[in-house]
C-alpha cells in the first residue's frame, strides 16, 4: 500500500510562497554563475591586454560549462515558478506536470553529459590524458588476448 500526503502545501499561502522560494533558490544563484561567467572574459580580455597572460582555455571552459548549466537548469527553475499557477489540484496532475515535468527533469542530465565533451573540446591537456590512457587500455587489452591465445577474437571485434 502506497501512501500520498495530499495535504503538503495546499495552504494558499504556499502558492505565493513556494515561488518566491524558487526566485530566491533557483533564479538568484543561477543569476551570479551567469554575471561571473560573463564578466570572466572581459576580465580575460583586460589581463591579455596588459600583457599579465591569460589562458583562454580555462575561460572557454568556464564559459561553455555555465552555458551547459544554464541550459539545463532553466526550465526545472520555470517548472517550480510556474507549479502553483499551473496546476489547480495537486492531487490530479495535469500534462504540465506530465510532460514539462519529464522533459525539463531530463534536461538535467544535459549538464552532466556536457560536462566531457566541454572537457574534451577546451582542455588540450584532457585530451591528451584521454589519448595516453586509451593506448594503455589497448595495449593491455591486446597483451591479455595474446597470451591468452585469443588474438584472432581480438582482432575481429
């Protein structure tokens, strides 16, 4: 037997409150990651200027992987903002909660994804570390399948 709180935040107070909360939980601290993210290239292009050197690698990551942040979490914050107006009965979910719950939820996972192919893209020295511990992995893997007597499995995978 299941059992569901039919009750949590069914005040009326909770929908004015809840997307306050959300403002001040979601909306605000995503709003300084975006401010720095956007000022650290005009820190980076003053720093180059003045000749104290910059490494435009670690901007481009930092840039790229606030984009990825921002674009995965954007519609989850949307969702809770919009929740209480939405949705009239808790109890009885609705295609909001349906399908903008599902699809903005699986947006979430757009930031851990992202995270290595901006590592990959940004960082020469990732690459290369990815690049050596492939060829370690092959050569072990090729050295297991020849003293195994497997070589001919090996090579036709």
């Amino acid at each position: 037997r299941s059992y569901a709180c039919k009750y949590g935040f069914s005040s009326e107070l909770w929908r004015f409150l809840e997307p306050v909360g959300m403002a001040i939980f979601y909306f605000a601290p995503n709003f300084v990651i975006v401010i720095t993210a956007v000022m650290i290239p005009a820190v980076a292009k003053r720093a180059t200027a003045a000749r104290e050197g910059m490494k435009w690698q670690g901007v481009m990551t930092v840039v790229l992987t606030v984009a990825a942040y921002t674009i995965s979490f954007l519609p989850m914050a949307v969702y809770h903002i919009l929740k209480p107006f939405v949705e009239k009965d808790p109890s009885r979910p609705g295609p909001f909660k349906i399908t903008y719950y599902i699809v903005s939820f699986s947006f979430l996972t757009i930031n851990v994804i992202a995270n290595f192919y901006i590592y990959c893209l940004a960082i020469t020295s990732f690459r290369d570390f990815l690049r050596l511990r492939t060829k370690r992995i092959i050569f072990y893997l090729r050295n297991t399948f020849k003293t195994q007597g497997n070589e001919e499995n090996f090579r036709s995978s």
